[in-house]
C-alpha cells in the first residue's frame, strides 16, 4: 500500500517499555521498539513505521542534554520529506516536560505525538498497545499538521502546551485543564 503515510516512531523507554523483573517484581526497562510493536496489532494498515530506538531510560532518569538529543532525532525525522508524522514513546514521569520543551523547540508544521502507557506491560490492563495505535492515528492524520506537539494518551489529544499529569495511577491520568483536548480518537477514528 503506496498510498499509506509513513511514520517514525521514537523509542525512549519508560513504563510502557517495562516488564517485571522475575526475581524481585520490579518494572525494568525490557521492551525495545520491535518488541513493543509486536503487541501492537493492525498498525500496518494505518500507516508504514520506520521505528528508531533511541534508548530505554525511565523518564524521570532523562538528563536535559537526552531531551535536547531525543528533540534532534525528532527534527531530523520531521524535516524529511518521506516522513508525514512522528510519534515519541517515552516514560510518564516528565512527559508534560518533555513534549512542551519539543514543542518550543521546533516549529514543525509535521505532527509530532508523544505517547505513553500507565501500566507496564506485563500488567493485564497494560494500555500501551492502544496508545500507539491512537497516537499513530493522529499522527498520521493530514489534519494534525501544523498543531505543534501533542500528546494522546487514553483517547485524548491533549496540546503540549497544557497537557497536565493529574494522577499517578489512572490511565486517563493526562488532562488538558485550562483549554481542554484538541480532539478524541474513538472507534479508529480521530475526531478533532
């Protein structure tokens, strides 16, 4: 399928990259980029990925010059022109961080969605799967050019510029407070 949009995904780590450890219970880095799209059913019929695994370091261990390093991967990915969106996998921890500082680093007329998961992925309410093909959607979606950065999360495009953690536990724990959402993926479909 020609006709498909190609997206670059970035791998960073994070929860939705972590299994528990089997001798103490912990949730560890494991997952890398393929592994994660392995559970990720249908994503083939929504657009072409090129994944790139940048790293696997929780969120709340990102160093500023690791955001700055993940920002140029997302540019350079951005400025070519076979790319039509880019999608960011990372950690929860500093996620309203993260995706506002790209978001004031570039002004990127391609869509660049930061996604992640609540549960790790050895949890059976593990949300990471759904994220992805929610953020993947959105960011391949003509659309959502031209809206800076955004984070979907649980069926919600939240702008980078007011997305807010409200909860350490909930998978609907992102929010939009002061404007609310830019829009929904619902049933496959992103509704802006």
């Amino acid at each position: 399928m020609a006709d498909r949009p190609r997206i670059a995904v970035v791998f960073t780590g994070g929860t939705i990259s972590m299994l528990p450890d089997p001798v103490t219970g912990a949730a560890v880095p494991a997952l890398d980029g393929a592994a994660i799209l392995e559970r990720v059913a249908g994503l083939e019929e929504i657009a072409e990925l090129e994944p790139i695994d940048w790293g696997l370091v929780p969120a709340s261990h990102l160093r500023f010059s690791q955001i700055l390093e993940i920002g140029a991967v997302i540019a350079d990915a951005a400025e070519r022109e076979d790319i039509d969106g880019v999608v960011v996998v990372q950690g929860t921890d500093v996620l309203e961080e993260t995706s506002y500082a790209w978001d004031l680093l570039h002004a990127i007329d391609t869509p660049v969605v930061v996604v992640g998961a609540m549960r790790n992925a050895g949890d059976p309410d593990y949300e990471g799967p759904a994220n992805i093909t929610d953020a993947v959607r959105v960011a391949a979606d003509p659309r959502t050019r031209g809206q800076g950065v955004v984070v979907v999360m649980d069926g919600r495009i939240l702008p980078a510029d007011d997305v807010t953690k409200t909860d350490s536990q909930s998978i609907a724990a992102f929010q939009a407070l002061n404007d609310g959402p830019l829009g929904f993926v619902r049933d496959g479909t992103v509704v802006l």
